[in-house]
C-alpha cells in the first residue's frame, strides 16, 4: 500500500445554512461544505446497524493537495459523534493514495494496513454488538480481504450516513478530490432499505460552488451515485435548472 500523507480527522457534517433555504430548488434536503451524499435522521437508539457497497474511484493527480473519502456511518448529521468506516482517495504533490481507514469520534482516523486500489468493490458494515460495543466491517470484494475490529462507542444513534466527504485538514475543510462519480449501492440500515428520497440527499458547495452533487436515489431507495461538479458560477442551490445526475 502507497504511504498515506493525511494527517487529518473526518468530522461531522458541517450544515449550509446560508444555501438552506434555497436547497429546495434542487429537490435535496441539506447542504453542506464537507458532505453529499445520503443521511437519514431518527430518535435516539434508532439505528444499530448500517452497511452499504462503492466502487473506488479514480482519483485525476493535481498540482493542489485534494482530498476525498467514501464511506458509511452512524451519527454526525446534526450532532456531533460519530462511527464510520470507508476508503480515502487524495492527491498530495501530485502523486494519489488510496487506502481503507475506520474512525470513532473525537479520536484521528485509523488506517486499515490493507491494499485498495481504484475501481475495488467495499462492502462495508457498522453494527452495534452489545450496549456500548460495536463491530466496524470493511471487506474488499475485489482483493479478497476483510478487516473487523470490536470498538467502544456510545454515541446516540440518531443519524445513518452513506457519504462522500470533503475531509478536514488541520481546521480548514480540504478541496475535494478530481475523482470519478462514485455510486453507492445495497444501502442498508438495520437490515433493510433506507427507502432513500432525494429530501434525504445533500449537495457539496465550498466558496459558494458546487463541487459535489448526488443522484436521485434508485426506485427501490437503496442506492444512488455523487458525482464531483466542475461548472463554475453560482452554487447548485441558486440555479433554476439543478444539475441532474443518474443514479
């Protein structure tokens, strides 16, 4: 596996609320400077178990660090603990890294010693064993390994996350990776569809620009595709006509 120069934490989902009112222009329900993708929100203790399948995507090397990381969670929209697990893709002085990583809030990110390589198939799952214990699930279909670990977390499990995230680095969100659409599929929260709708979806826009939009969710609501933007102008959330992406 290439070395891994990030020395970052993920972090919660950083809301828009300048952008809020007019997100319903695009048909999504939130926008965010380090998030798109899907979140689902419930009672606390809702959700105990959330899993899901991505592709990595290939990551175009530029002049500019870029980051990007797919993964699933539980928690981090609308508070602020949060358990995931995905892979990280980035360019740093011009030369990309891919790797496969899992994290429990407020602690750094833990890099799982495995090889993944773009165009690999995750399947990934994150399920509560016992009160307090969790089971975090990362297997590569594609090179044939799996990782799991038993960790402690006691967050309040209101939130469910399949995600393409914008990474912190140091106290600054990272520009997002030059990355292929990424499509998320087999999404699952405690053993059945989310039953995904696109209210449920958020768009990326950093320096008022859309730079991450997700597809509507698929008839069945458990899968859909972020595709990385590159039009320059006004956000995603001030246009008449929203940028439409195939799930």
């Amino acid at each position: 596996m290439s070395t891994v120069h990030r020395l970052k934490r993920s972090q919660p989902c950083f809301t828009d609320k300048t952008n809020q009112s007019r997100t319903r222009i695009t048909g999504f329900g939130w926008t965010s400077s380090n998030w798109s993708g899907y979140a689902i929100r419930g009672k606390k203790g809702a959700f105990r178990r959330i899993s899901a399948e991505w592709i990595v995507p290939f990551v175009k090397p530029t002049s500019k660090p870029t980051y990007s990381s797919a993964w699933i969670g539980i928690d981090g929209f609308k508070n602020s603990s949060l358990i995931q697990t995905g892979t990280g893709h980035e360019s740093v002085n011009g030369t990309v890294h891919y790797y496969a990583w899992w994290e429990i809030l407020p602690a750094a990110e833990t890099v799982i010693q495995l090889p993944v390589s773009p165009g690999d198939r995750i399947r990934a799952t994150i399920m509560k064993v016992s009160i307090g214990k969790w089971c975090i699930i990362l297997c590569n279909l594609s090179k044939q390994w799996t990782f799991r670990t038993l960790q402690r977390y006691n967050g309040p499990q209101s939130s469910a996350e399949w995600i393409m995230e914008a990474p912190q680095i140091g106290n600054t969100v990272a520009p997002l990776a030059h990355l292929t659409p990424t499509r998320f599929s087999c999404c699952r929260v405690n053993g059945k569809s989310p039953k995904l709708t696109a209210s449920n979806g958020g768009i990326m826009i950093q320096n008022k620009i859309t730079v991450a939009v997700p597809s509507s969710p698929n008839a069945r609501g458990d899968a859909f595709t972020v595709k990385r933007i590159y039009r320059k102008g006004l956000s995603q959330a001030y246009l008449k006509s929203p940028i439409s992406v195939r799930s």
